[in-house]
C-alpha cells in the first residue's frame, strides 16, 4: 500500500514538474547573446559548471536561490544537463541561448 501510494506521488510530481517547466512569461529580451556564446567557447573547460536563470519562468518559485538550472561542460561545445526527459547531452549553444543569466565555476579539485 504504501509503495503504492509513493509510487503515485512520484508520478504527480513528475506530471506536475513537466507542466511547470514549460510555463513562462517572456516579458523581456534573453541577454546572453552571441558574443557571450563566443568568448564562453575560448574560457571553458572540460567539467566547469554551467549556472544559469531565466526570467519569468513559473519553475523560478519553486527553486531557491538566484540559478535554476546547471550544466557540466564536457567539451566540443557540448554540456550534460538533467532536464524533465532524464539526464541529456545538448549543445552548448542551445544550453545558453534563451538564457538570461549565467556563471560559470570551476571546481578547483579536477586535473586535467
């Protein structure tokens, strides 16, 4: 019974955070723009952490802190990110583009 009842939360949730996920109000111009793209494709490397915000999306109420989302940078212009689908490979471009904001970190405990 109890596994039962898990079980269907888990799928509520999971319907629930889907329909949240596409609800956003794009009141104003992204700002990462082209350029942005460019100088991040000649700083970035291999497992730098991607932070990034996009106003008015309804999903923003439901996450703590100023960054929604993140990525890993695994090279080529290529990032690993976990999104409603499960955990995806995307292009970098398609990452950043749309995005308002964006910070990346890089943990200093990786070698090359």
């Amino acid at each position: 019974m109890k596994s039962c009842i898990q079980r269907n939360l888990l799928n509520l949730a999971s319907f629930l955070s889907q329909k949240i996920a596409k609800v956003y109000m794009p009141f104003s111009r992204k700002r990462i723009e082209q350029s942005d793209y460019e100088h991040m494709m000649l700083t970035l490397k291999v497992g730098d952490i991607i932070s990034t915000k996009t106003r008015g999306e309804l999903s923003n109420l439901f996450i703590p802190g100023f960054f929604g989302h993140v990525a890993i940078y695994v090279g080529d212009g290529r990032v690993v990110e976990a999104t409603t689908k499960g955990v995806v490979e995307t292009n970098l471009a398609w990452f950043l583009f749309g995005k308002d904001y964006c910070a990346v970190s890089r943990p200093n405990f990786l070698t090359e």
